[in-house]
C-alpha cells in the first residue's frame, strides 16, 4: 500500500518588490503550519519521505510542520513550484519505493487538481470539501493499493481524509 499526503503550504504574504518565489510566510501561516505538523505526528502520518517546493513559503511551512515530526529535512525539488497535477504526479511516481508514505509540500491549483485526479473513493464530504477548496495549510491523504509510486493511477486513490487548519480549531482560509 502506499500513502500519500498532499500538504498546501501555509497562508504566505505579499511583500511589495518581492518575487513570488521569494515570498515568505504570514503570522497566521506562520500559526497553522505547527499545528498542522502536530496533527499529523498525532494522527499517526508521520511521512517516510517529504518533497517540497523550492518556493520559500513551502520551505517555510515544511521547517514548522516537521519538528514534531523528528524534524526529517525532506527533499527540495524545483519541479514542484507553480507545477500543474501532470507535474506533480509525474515527481510523486518518481519517488522511492522504500516510502510507504510520502509528503508532499505543495502550492494550488496544482495540488488541489492532482489529488481530484487520483482520488477515485472515499468519503464524500471529504471529496466534497476537497472540490471545493484546498485552502493554504490543508492536507490530503489519499491511500492507493499500488506497490509501486510508478503504478499511481489516476482515480485509484482512495481520499482517507481532507483536514484544514480550520477543522483543528483555527481560522486559516482561503
């Protein structure tokens, strides 16, 4: 079986003269992004392996994120910035077989459109609320039967559950 968790990056802000790969988390992702590192450790989805974007705010979501996580560095990979769902299942069936659960730390509408792609069943209001919006900081966790990342399919996934930082208690969306 393999796992993998799709994980927006937190809300970031918009600083004047700043490139959008350059642009830094907000005081309120800054808040979501451990909490959502604690659910995870919680929830017992502690990742084998974690690819991240080389954009700053998912460099900086992933740094809060992992510390209760045994603060594994993850893999930065370039490919994953501004990337559409093709991209991005194209990295995720590129990744080690040893991972029986991968993270993958991400940006919309990319992230939203590939986990829409793979998920075939699951929950429907998880499905529902994962159509509807992947606002910054929310997770998907979607299980597949496959042995291989190679073999991800698309509708082979199951959704196993959508959170946001909202559904933990806080306010982040958008």
């Amino acid at each position: 079986m393999r796992r993998l968790i799709l994980l927006r990056h937190a809300k970031s802000d918009r600083p004047p003269g700043v490139e959008d790969h350059d642009r830094p988390l907000n005081p309120r992702g800054r808040e979501a992004a451990p909490r959502m590192g604690a659910y995870i450790a919680e929830a017992g989805l502690r990742p084998d392996h974690v690819l991240v974007s080389s954009a700053k705010r998912t460099l900086e979501t992933w740094d809060a994120v992992r510390v209760p996580l045994d603060g594994n560095p993850g893999e930065t990979v370039p490919a994953l910035y501004e990337s559409s769902a093709a991209r991005i299942l194209e990295v995720v069936r590129h990744a080690p077989d040893n991972a029986g659960t991968l993270l993958v730390v991400g940006h919309n509408p990319g992230l939203q459109d590939c986990a829409l792609e793979l998920v075939g069943s699951g929950a429907k209001a998880d499905r529902k609320r994962l159509a509807t919006q992947f606002p910054t900081a929310a997770l998907a966790v979607i299980d597949f039967e496959s042995e291989r990342w190679a073999d991800l399919a698309r509708g082979a996934g199951r959704l196993e559950r959508f959170v946001r930082p909202k559904d933990l208690g806080g306010d982040d969306e958008d």
